[in-house]
C-alpha cells in the first residue's frame, strides 16, 4: 500500500515517533503539531503527514562534534 494512503491510530503515531499519547492530544487540542483526519471521535495520522512532519524538524549539525554551550571539541 502506498504510504500516503495509509493512515495511524494516534497509538501508532506515539509509537512511530516516541513522543508520547497526551503530547499528540494536546497538540491537537491546541491547535499545532502533526496534521490529522477525525472520523467520528476517531483521530488518524497520514503516515506521510506524519514522516514529512518529522523530517520538517530534522537538525543537522555542523561537520565537528560540539560540546556543552556549542564549543567544538576536539578529536
């Protein structure tokens, strides 16, 4: 099946991404975080929504390994 097609319980979605149940609710409640559909009282992620959303926060750090307060450290 195709990614974009297939949709998460908000369990799944915790499970997916480690962050936990009442931090997915309560994003939703006010109103940022992960897209989602409702479905009666049910709540579905896009597993697509729910990658692009992750990638969307990806850090990349510089070339040198950093310590405490951004110094770099050395090798």
């Amino acid at each position: 099946m195709d990614d974009s097609y297939q949709y998460l319980t908000e369990v799944e979605v915790s499970q997916m991404t480690r962050m936990a149940v009442q931090t997915l609710r309560n994003d939703r409640f006010n109103g940022r975080g992960i897209p989602y559909s409702k479905i009666g009282r049910s709540v579905r992620y896009s597993h697509h929504d729910v990658v692009v959303y992750m990638e969307s926060r990806k850090i990349s750090t510089t070339s040198g390994r950093t310590g405490h307060m951004g110094h770099i450290l050395k090798s």
